[in-house]
C-alpha cells in the first residue's frame, strides 16, 4: 500500500468516526458523557485537519474549485425558501 492510499484511508476513516460522533452527542442526555464526545470530536477534528494539510502539501488531495457568486447566491436561496 503507498503512502497517498494509507492518507487516504486515513481521513476516510477519521470521516467517519467524526459523523458517528455527531450523532451520539446528538443522542445521549448525559451531560457528562456528551462533553466528552465534544472533547473527542475536537480532538479527531484536530488531526483530520493535520491530515487533510499533509495531503494538500504532498498533492495526494486538490480540493474542488471555489463556488463562483452565482452558485453561492443560487445555494442561498434554496436553503432560506420556506
């Protein structure tokens, strides 16, 4: 397995941990527990994102062009039509 594949996995992986965090802090009534989901989310969002920069640096990832005016404007609508 080479390097770009193993980043990959990586923050795939890290990607999903961090939406089945969000969903058990959205699920549990325990105060004590859910702060430390938030801890734990920080903490996996921190190294996702030191991931996510070593695979820019490396070219292993080339992130989707910016969204011009227009596409922002049509998006807006959408979500604020009631």
């Amino acid at each position: 397995m080479d390097e770009k594949t193993m980043v990959a996995d990586t923050l795939a992986g890290i990607n999903s941990e961090l939406v089945r965090m969000g969903e058990m802090i959205n699920q549990t009534e325990n105060p004590q527990l859910k702060s430390l989901l938030k801890q734990m989310r920080n903490q996996c969002e921190a190294s996702q994102e030191e991931i996510y920069q070593i695979a820019r640096s490396k070219q292993y990832y080339v992130p989707a062009a910016k969204a011009t005016a227009e596409e922002i404007q049509h998006v807006r609508s959408v979500l604020t039509q009631g």
